[in-house]
C-alpha cells in the first residue's frame, strides 16, 4: 500500500476519533484542505505522526483548543472585500429598512471582524437599533475573541482603508478606542450581539433571519456538506431574506440552488426565492 494511502486512513481514523471523542465532525471537509490542516498541526504540536496525534487529543483534553486553531480557519479582517460591503449598504439594507426588527446571522464568525463590520454597517444607515446579531462558531477560542473584540493596531490601517472603499459615512475611528496595544471595538457595537457555539456541520436553524453572512466558508466543505448548510440557511432565511457568500463560493452546483435568486451576483449575494 503506497503512503498516501495510509496516510488517507489515518485521516478518516483521526476525523472519526474525534468526533466520537467530542462531537467535532470534520469528516466531510474538503480532503486537501483538511489534510493540509492537520499536517500543520502535527507539525507545529510536536507529533511524529498523525496516529500519535489522535492518541493525544483522545486522552489529553488540553490538545483539544489548540487543534481547533488549526483545524478552524480564522483569517479575516474588517471589510474584507469591501465592494461586498458597499453592495449591501446600497442594495441590501434599504430593503431591510422596511422590517420593524432585523436579525441577522453571521455564521463562522471566526474572531468578529465581519461581525463588527456589519454592525458598523447597520449603524451608519440606522438600523443598528433595531437588528439583533447572531455571531457563531465552532472555535470556543475565536467566539472568546470575537466577544473581545481587540485587534492589533498594526491593522487598523487596513481596516480603515477598507472601510472608506464599502462607501463609509463615518470614521472607523468612531467605533474603538486605543489602549493596552490593541484597538478595542467600543462596547456598545456589542450590546445587540449573541454569541453562540454552533457547528454548521451537525446543528440546526436556530431562528428566522432577514440576513445571513457566510464568507469563505463553504470552500472547506465536500459537495455534500455544502448541500447540507445551504439547505440549512435556506430553512433559516425568513421570505424573501438575504445571503451573503464569498468571492469564490457559489450555490450554482447546491440542489438547493432553486431555493435562491442572484440579487447582486458579482457579489454572491443570494434571496430566498419565493416556493
């Protein structure tokens, strides 16, 4: 049996070990981008193998946090691509300004960039008041870190420049405040906010949104859990509510595709169609 071969059952055994052991299932991520995680991790966690690795997280509950920080993605910043911003404050929230409340999902929020920039979004065009956010996540680290909301002031600059290009009202200024070496989102961008661990792999619709965020996500997951999560933010979506994919992400081949009309295609920005 060649290498690769064994190393591909090492990959289904450890995948399975784990969510027997603490219901993480990462079985139907895609296979070269979880293989590349996980030999990262072995790496950088000082395991010669991957067999030696899953008898460490089995029996070592401390290995569990640090694992997920590889297994996670948690690479973002504050509105990233900002046409995709600008798209939704011209063409998304006047429709949502017509709602007398708004709840919107950001789903793997990873540690809150987008999550705090759609909050500055929603304030600048007045409906901030009247939304409720949902930021949610796999990674007990990066939702600890979201709910912090600090971030290095080396990237503020970015986040800035990024800011003024979604079509900005305001100065990103406005919404932190310098102190301790980091940027710290003011407070009360966070009063509207509920964090909550919540796998798109196995859980549920936990409520009906307006506007569900879900960026560069889907292009970890097999054809088969992209599927399954589209399906899940169609059942989660309220009538004629709105969806928000990544640059690279497309529901063209889900069969969940006919659940939804391009509303700002260069975007990926989806509607719920009408069934």
């Amino acid at each position: 049996m060649a290498d690769d071969d064994i190393e591909d059952i090492e990959i289904q055994l450890f995948l399975e070990a784990l969510h027997r052991r603490y219901h993480y299932d990462f079985r139907n991520y895609a296979q070269a981008s979880i293989k590349r995680r996980l030999t990262q991790a072995r790496t950088q966690l000082g395991y010669a193998s991957l067999s030696a690795m899953q008898e460490g997280v089995l029996h070592d509950e401390s290995v569990l946090p640090r694992l997920l920080n590889y297994l996670t993605v948690q690479v973002s910043e504050m509105f990233r691509d900002p046409s995709y911003f600008r798209a939704l404050r011209e063409k998304v929230l006047p429709h949502l300004a017509t709602y007398p409340s708004l709840k919107v999902w950001v789903a793997g929020c990873s540690r809150g960039e987008e999550l705090y920039s759609l909050a500055i979004l929603f304030r600048e065009e007045g409906l901030y008041d009247r939304t409720l956010f949902y930021a949610t996540d796999i990674n007990p680290d990066a939702l600890d870190a979201a709910e912090r909301a600090v971030y290095p002031l080396d990237v503020i600059k970015t986040y800035t420049a990024n800011h003024q290009k979604s079509g900005a009202r305001t100065s990103l200024s406005d919404y932190y405040s310098a102190a301790h070496g980091g940027a710290i989102i003011d407070k009360s961008l966070r009063e509207r906010v509920v964090f909550s661990d919540h796998s798109l792999v196995t859980d549920s619709s936990f409520g009906e949104m307006q506007l569900i965020s879900c960026r560069n996500v889907l292009i970890y997951f097999d054809r088969e859990l992209q599927d399954r999560v589209v399906g899940l933010f169609r059942d989660s979506l309220a009538r004629k509510g709105f969806l928000g994919l990544g640059s690279k992400e497309s529901l063209r081949f889900t069969r969940h595709a006919a659940s939804f009309a391009p509303f700002v295609s260069a975007e990926k920005i989806y509607q719920r169609a009408e069934e």
